[in-house]
C-alpha cells in the first residue's frame, strides 16, 4: 500500500504540473494583453472600453508570435540550460576514476531500478547541497558539492543521490526548467516594463493621434494603464508561485522515494540534519537554488519559501517511513569548537565513532585488588606445545630407515 500510495501521488502531481504549465503559458499572453494595453493607452486618446476592445484585437494578432517566441526560448534552454547552470555553479563533469565512490554509490541505485545511469557533475563549494538537471535521459545530471563529499558518509550520500535520482524519475527536474524558463521569461519582461515605468515616468505621458476621435471617446487612458500594470504585476507574482508550488510539493516525494530506493530512512534524515542550514550556494541564482536538496534562503512569508522546512520533511520521514529522529547535528569541525584546550583539560577522551564523547561517561577504572593482593599478571600464550626431548617410545624401524619423528630424529 505505501508504494501504491507514493505512485499515486506522483501522478497525481504530474497532472497538477501540466496544468501550472498550462498556466505559465496563460500567464505569457496576459503579459502581451498588458502591453498591448499599455501601447495602446500611451498611443491615443480613448475610453477605457475602446482601449480593452483594441488591446484584445492586439493580442490575437499577437498570439502566434508570443507562441512561437516562447518555444524559441524554450528550445534554447533545453539544449543550454545545462551549460548556464555549470557557468554559474562552476560545476565539471566527473568519472568512475575521478570520483569512484560517488560513481559506484549512484550505480548501484541506477542499477536495482533498472535507471539509465545521469552524468555526475562536481562543484567546488563549501555548502552542502546538490541538484539534479536535464530535459531527457541523454542530459540529465546531478551536481553534488565538494563539501557533501567529504562530510557525509556512504549512506547519508547514496540518500541524496537517492532524491535527486527520485526527481529524475518523476520528471520533477524535466518539468521544474521548463517553468523556470516561462517565469524567468515573463519575470524579465515584468521587472524591464517597471524599470521603463519608474525609471523614465512614461508611464505618465500620452500621445494624441491626429485622427479623429470618432467614437473612441476620451478619459480611459489612465485606468487603462493602471489596469496594464496590475495585469503585469499579477503575472510575474503568479509564475513565481507556480515555481515555489512545482518545488515544494516535490520535496517531500522525492525524500520518500530516496528511502524506497535505498530502504534506509534514517540515513535520509541525518542527512537533511546535516544539509539544514549549510546549503547555500553563494553566487548562485535563485532558479538553481529551487532545485536543490534544501533551499536555506529565507523569503519574508512561507508562501515564498521554495522548500519545505526541514522539520516538516524529517516529520514526514519519522511518521510515514519509520525513520528515527536524532536531532540537529553538528558537523566534526563544529563539535571541536565548543570543547575545552587540551592543556585546559589536562587529558582529552578519545572521540567515539558519533564525533567526540564529551557527553560520554569516562570509561571504567581498572578493577580493585583482591583481599590476596595484587592480581596476577596474566600468563603468557605459550608459542608452542610442551615436548619432551626424546619420544617415550621409539617407533619400530625408526633405528633403521632414519626417518625423523614429531620430535626430531630418532635417537638424536
């Protein structure tokens, strides 16, 4: 039942996903209406309903061409994208030779699914965080940071790789560029209308046409604008939560289909404790930051949040899969911060194989002595059994044929 249920909301998902694609697109032809209106208001006087009346007539004459723009940069993107997100990240391409743990850890999980295995990319950073891109099977890949390289274990890094490979497989990364390609798109040509508006005021200023007026009427202008702008402002405010929508309601699966991968919840959940915190990616933007393992940029409202809280993930995790909780965690190097100098403390207990024991009870004295006095020393292993120099017994024809026995030769 719980795959059948996992299985069931991930197609319950990507219906949802095609519908906010459906969306964005929508989105994309009220951004031409809104400057269709905008043209037509700052064009000529009229009334308000000669001004929607001819912004829509603009629009379907439009229509084709916004069609055909936005595939043009939706091509670009599928055969580039890849290359824009490696220029921003510094991420580089590894092999089995270069990188054999991270290589075998991915193969295995590609393996018993049957998956064709991604490329593995590699980006030097401090952060611990990685992400998974790519349109189809030829170029999809995962980027993991050098830092959750060396601070993870095996099975803290085959649980990331186990998300990102679950996003593979749901088409999560497929669908989640394509957004970001439309919202970028239409977030660009909002944030240059509103540069023109406020940095040159044109915005305020109209032109008469030498027309007669006709039956256009007068007095619409200025709401029609201020109707343009809103139109505008909608638009670039809904694809971003389309964007937020497609990477929130995605984490969680993702996190499960990690431990259905690899049967091991908890490792999933040390390794959010881990990542909590650690994982931005100084320089990066926010559309790469959307599709990695955890987004710790903090928007001023949760609604604006590209991930859910890690709490709310390990929640999950615990409740549904059977995961054990440990807490925050702290990395080595942040253990050995807060403890005391070895001069100060005089002796240092040896660190256990969870990080260092200062909540460790120091280990037992060595036994008292008995009411007989001191314990005697342990007896040594005696290297070999005890022998006697000669046989009690000599073997019959032992004399003649020289033969040596267990202890020597005979007679010796």
């Amino acid at each position: 039942m719980a795959a059948y249920g996992l299985y069931s909301h991930i197609e319950s998902n990507k219906r949802r996903s095609i519908v906010l694609l459906v969306g964005l697109f929508a989105l994309v032809y009220l951004l031409v209406y809104a400057g269709a209106l905008v043209g037509e208001a700052l064009s000529y006087q009229a009334s308000l309903q000669y001004l929607l009346r001819k912004a829509w007539l603009d629009l379907l004459s439009a229509a084709p061409f916004a069609t055909v723009g936005t595939a043009v940069w939706i091509v670009i993107a599928y055969y580039f994208h890849q290359s824009m997100i490696d220029a921003v990240t510094g991420g580089h391409e590894v092999t089995r030779t270069e990188e054999p743990r991270l290589y075998n850890l991915l193969e295995n999980l590609c393996i018993s699914r049957g998956i064709t295995t991604p490329k593995l990319k590699v980006m030097e950073s401090d952060a611990l965080n990685a992400f998974a891109t790519g349109m189809n099977e030829k170029q999809y890949a995962i980027t993991v940071t050098t830092a959750l390289l060396t601070r993870l274990d095996d099975a803290e890094l085959e649980a990331v790789l186990g998300h990102e490979l679950t996003h593979i497989r749901n088409g999560d990364v497929r669908m989640l560029v394509i957004a970001v390609i439309i919202a970028g798109a239409i977030s660009f040509f909002a944030e240059m209308f509103f540069r023109l508006w406020f940095n040159t005021g044109v915005g305020f200023r109209s032109r008469r046409s030498n027309d007669s007026d006709g039956d256009r009427g007068k007095g619409g202008n200025f709401i029609a604008i201020v109707i343009a702008v809103a139109l505008i402002a909608v638009a670039w405010l809904l694809s971003s939560l389309i964007r937020f929508a497609l990477s929130r309601s995605r984490e969680f699966l993702a996190d499960a289909g990690s431990v259905e991968l690899t049967k091991n919840p908890d490792a999933m959940i040390s390794a959010l404790r881990k990542i909590e915190g650690r994982g931005e990616l100084h320089g990066a933007t926010s559309a790469v930051m959307e599709m990695c393992v955890d987004n710790p940029r903090e928007e001023w409202t949760d609604l604006f949040s590209t991930h859910p809280p890690i709490e709310a993930r390990i929640k999950v995790l615990v409740e549904a899969m059977g995961g054990h909780d440990p807490g925050p965690l702290a990395l080595p190097e942040e253990a050995d911060e807060g403890q005391p100098d070895a001069a100060q403390e005089g002796t240092r207990q040896q660190d256990g194989p969870w990080g260092g024991s200062a909540d460790q009870p120091p280990p037992p004295p060595p036994p008292a002595d008995g009411p007989w006095g001191h314990a005697p020393a342990p007896r040594p292993t005696p290297q070999r059994p005890f022998l006697p120099d000669r046989p009690p017994i000599d073997p019959p024809g032992a004399q003649e044929s020289g033969t040596p026995g267990p202890w020597g030769k005979p007679g010796g």
